[in-house]
C-alpha cells in the first residue's frame, strides 16, 4: 500500500540540524501520523507521498517546507509585569501566548533585563534545514473516525474530553 492522503503512516526517524546534531527521533514504531490532515512538515510529507512500507531515504527539508525562515518582528520586547510575578524569568523559558490573530502560539525568553523581557515567537526550528533519516515500517488505512478527527487513533480507539 502506497502512502496518499487519509492513510496512517508508522515510521521511524531521525532528525538532525544542518550542522548534523541530532534534534529529535523516535526508532521504535511508535510515530504515527495521519497523512494530507498537516500532521507533519509539508516537505516530509511531500517527500513520503507514494511511498509503501521498507522504504528508507534520507530527506532533506528546507526552512520553507518546515517551520518557515526567521522572522525578526516575532523577537519583540515584553514588560515583566506580563508574566507570572510568581516566576522567575529566565532565557530559554517558554510560554503560552496568543498570537496577532488570536491564536496560540509559544514563545520563548531570549534575555531579561531588569524589567524588560525580550521574547521571540519564532518557531524554535525556524529558519534551520531539517534532514531526517526515515524508514516507512506501515502504511494502513485510515478510519472513518480518524478522517474526521484528523489524526490517528491508539488500538483502543480514541475518546475526546
């Protein structure tokens, strides 16, 4: 069965920076994604697209087909008194926020100074050239259930809150 849109993908991955360190990965059959319902990076899943179980690349996905490249006007600078005065704020902190049209987004603290927190609502992966070493251990179809939801469900089926 070839991966296309509305079949459940099983594989497993490595990913790594353009420098080669390793970001994140998961070899052990328990990544799962719903295909054509933007559960991954649009340029991985481009690039499994027509692929069937055994296939193994390495694929190399630009800052546009992934997190998109930096944008400077998401570093921007925040008063103190905009976070938790129960916490202390320190670079690398992230948090939740919503976004200019209201969604949510993470951000992250680059550098507080005294009373001023600069913060960055960049996508941590932004603007870095993902490769990832994939192997496709199942392709399967989706449920009707798992269509409709827009993502995959465990074996016992999935209950939302």
């Amino acid at each position: 069965m070839q991966i296309a849109e509305n079949k459940v993908v099983t594989l497993n991955y490595t990913l790594k920076d353009g420098s080669g360190k390793v970001i994140d990965e998961s070899n052990d059959g328990s990544f799962v994604y719903l295909h054509g319902a933007q559960n991954i990076i649009p340029g991985l899943e481009d690039a499994l697209a027509g692929r069937s179980a055994g296939y193994t690349a390495d694929v190399s996905v630009p800052p546009e087909q992934a997190y998109g490249v930096r944008d400077p006007s998401r570093i921007q600078s925040a008063s103190r008194e905009m976070f938790p005065a129960d916490t202390e704020i320190e670079p690398g902190m992230q948090f939740h926020a919503k976004g200019p049209e209201g969604q949510a987004i993470v951000i992250m603290v680059v550098s507080v100074e005294g009373d001023n927190v600069t913060i960055d609502g960049n996508h941590p992966l932004a603007g870095v050239h993902l490769n990832f070493d994939v192997e496709i251990i199942e392709v399967r179809d989706a449920t009707a259930e798992e269509v409709e939801h827009g993502h995959v469900h465990g074996p016992d089926g999935h209950h939302h809150a």
